[in-house]
C-alpha cells in the first residue's frame, strides 16, 4: 500500500467515525414527543366519542396500541420512534373518527330518504293532489284556521272557539266571514 493511499484511508475513517459520533449526539437531542402524544391521546379521545368503537372499531384499536405503544417507547427513552408512533396513533384515530362519522351520516340520509319516498297506498289513492283545507275559497291563501299553515276541521268556517277576531291572536283573515 502506498502511503497516499493510506493517508485516505485514515481521513475517511475519522469522516466516519465524526458523522457517527454527531449522530449519536444529535440522537440524545431529540425533545420529547408530549404534543405528539398529547395529540394522539385527544384523537382517540373524540374518535371514542364519535361512536368508533360501533362504525370502526379496527381503526380505533390499531390508535390505542400504537398509542400504547409510544407511550412505552417514551418510556424506554426511544424518543424517535415514540414519536413515530404517536404520530401514526393519531392519524388512525383521525380514520376512525372519519369513518364513524361517515356511518353515522350515512344512516341519518337513509332515513331522511325513507322518510320522503310517501307510502304506496297513500300515492294511489290519491295522486298528485294538493291538499284541500275548510273554509278556503278559490284563490284565497290555504291558511284558515286557529294557527297559521294549519287546516281548519271540516265544517268549520276557520274560526276559533271563544275570539271574536277568528283566531287568538285577535287577526281575522279575508275569506272569514262571521
């Protein structure tokens, strides 16, 4: 070997050796991950909350154990892979949360749906026909009665019992005649 050749051999031994020795020192200089875990802990918080453990419970379980998991790492000073999986605990809560929210949104349209689709037998017997309130002439507005908007009982003129005005507010409307 020729003494050049040595000479390089050393100098990249100390690069080496110096960028090792820096990384273990930058490693003990990582801060703790508490907002991390902090954050991860308040996710799976509101993911428990939204009702995960029905609409997603394999999300929510994956949270808590890493969750778990990173509290341990925190614990044994690995503060790199504690936040890591503090991290990870998070965005799987964050998917739980999502996916139950989804669930559960998902329900309350079906039955809004459900609730507008209108009976077959009430469609049949009589379809597409407004809605005839007592008491109301052609052209006058379908507002007779006690209370606004609501139908006046067969028979009646839309006046209410005891008001002289037709109603209890003490407002007659145009198609009352007393």
């Amino acid at each position: 070997m020729t003494r050049k050749s040595a000479m390089t051999i050393r100098w990249r031994a100390a690069a080496v050796l110096s960028a090792a020795l820096g990384m273990a020192a930058c490693a003990s200089d990582v801060p703790p991950p508490t907002a991390q875990l902090g954050a991860a802990s308040q996710a799976v918080q509101e993911a428990e909350r939204a009702n995960a453990l029905q609409y997603a419970p394999v999300a929510l379980q994956s949270a808590r154990d890493k969750l778990a998991a990173a509290d341990k790492a925190m614990r044994a000073d690995e503060r790199t892979r504690a936040r890591r999986l503090a991290e990870e605990a998070r965005v799987d809560a964050e998917l739980a949360t999502v996916t139950s929210q989804r669930a559960v949104t998902q329900q309350a349209a079906s039955a809004v749906a459900k609730s507008a689709i209108p009976n077959s037998s009430r469609s049949a017997a009589a379809p597409n026909t407004a809605p005839v309130y007592s008491g109301s002439s052609a052209g006058a507005p379908p507002y007779s009665g006690s209370s606004y908007g609501t139908p006046a009982p067969a028979g009646s003129l839309g006046t209410s019992g005891g008001t002289s005005g037709g109603n209890s507010w003490g407002y007659s409307y145009p198609e009352v005649r007393q």
